[in-house]
C-alpha cells in the first residue's frame, strides 16, 4: 500500500476541526492495513512512541486470544 493508495487519499483529505471532532482518525483499509490520521496538535514523538507500543500490545493480545481458541475474532 502506498500514500497514493485512494483510501489514505480520501482519509487525508478531510479537514480536522478540533472543535467539534477528535483530532485523531483511525481506518482500517484492507484486512492488514491501518492508518492513523492525527493533527499535529496530538502529535510528537513521545507520543507516537506510545501509541505504537499500544497497537503492539493490542495486536499481539489478539493474535493471541484468537490462535489460543479463547476468542473469536
């Protein structure tokens, strides 16, 4: 997948207004893909540090439950 790819296009192309909205987009394009689309309000390095420790954990949480039959996913 690449930044020219129509759904990240589309998913870049809305505005942010962090008055009414959350200044932060999650989307998931495909079955592997998800792209996070934030304002730069939200955004620095501590913080995506992070937010891509969480993801991990989350994923790798998931993968888990579901390959051990726990949950089905």
């Amino acid at each position: 997948m690449s930044i020219d790819h129509p759904a990240v296009v589309a998913a870049c192309s809305v505005a942010f207004d962090i008055t009414h909205s959350a200044p932060l987009r999650f989307c998931l394009v495909g079955k592997r893909a998800l792209l996070v689309v934030m304002h730069h309000v939200v955004c620095d390095a501590s913080s995506l540090s992070i937010l891509a420790q969480q993801l991990h954990a989350s994923h790798a949480a998931i993968r888990a439950a579901r390959f051990s039959g726990d949950v089905d996913v």
